[in-house]
C-alpha cells in the first residue's frame, strides 16, 4: 500500500511538470519554431519563409504541456511586400521540444 502511494503522488509530481513545463522558454520556442519551419520549406524552390517585411514570431503563450507560438510569413513571389499578402498561423512547441 505505501509504495502504491509513492508510486502515484511521484505520477502526479511528474504530470504536474510536464503540463508546466519550465523548460519550453519563450526563446526556446521561437528558435525551435524558426528551424522547423525553415526545415520544412528548405527543399521547394518558391515556398514560404520569414524574409517579408514584419514577417517571424510575432508572439508566444504559455499553454498546457507547452507553448503556442503566433508566426507570420509569406510564401510564393508577393506583387508587393505588403501584410495583406502574409498569412499567420500557429505552432505548438511541446515540453518534448517537438514542434506541431
């Protein structure tokens, strides 16, 4: 009965700091965010990137068992560089460092 105790608040302590995470930083995010999106892109010829005028991370909060990150980006050849031609999206960075 007494190692099933353990066992179970040790189950819980983990879970806790999994979901806080303290490790999956801002900073951390934004570079594992900036790497997995130019990884994913580096092969097309014309395809989407962070070289547009206000383009990158443009934000970042805190989120259970990780952080979501706000990006903005272009892709394709832009009649001008303008915002409305950017599109935004969001990345989760996960306490693992994974990117989704």
């Amino acid at each position: 009965m007494g190692k099933a105790v353990i066992s179970l608040i040790a189950l819980i302590v983990l879970s806790a700091g999994m979901m806080y995470s303290p490790w999956v930083t801002e900073g951390f995010a934004k570079r594992r965010v900036i790497g997995a999106f130019e990884d994913q892109g580096r092969k097309v010829q014309d395809g989407c990137g962070f070289n547009c005028k206000d383009c990158g991370v443009k934000g970042s909060k805190k989120a259970p068992f990780g952080r979501m990150v706000s990006i903005e980006y272009a892709c394709g050849l832009l009649p001008a560089d303008s915002p409305e031609f950017h599109q935004r999206g969001q990345r989760f960075v996960s306490f693992l460092g994974t990117v989704h």
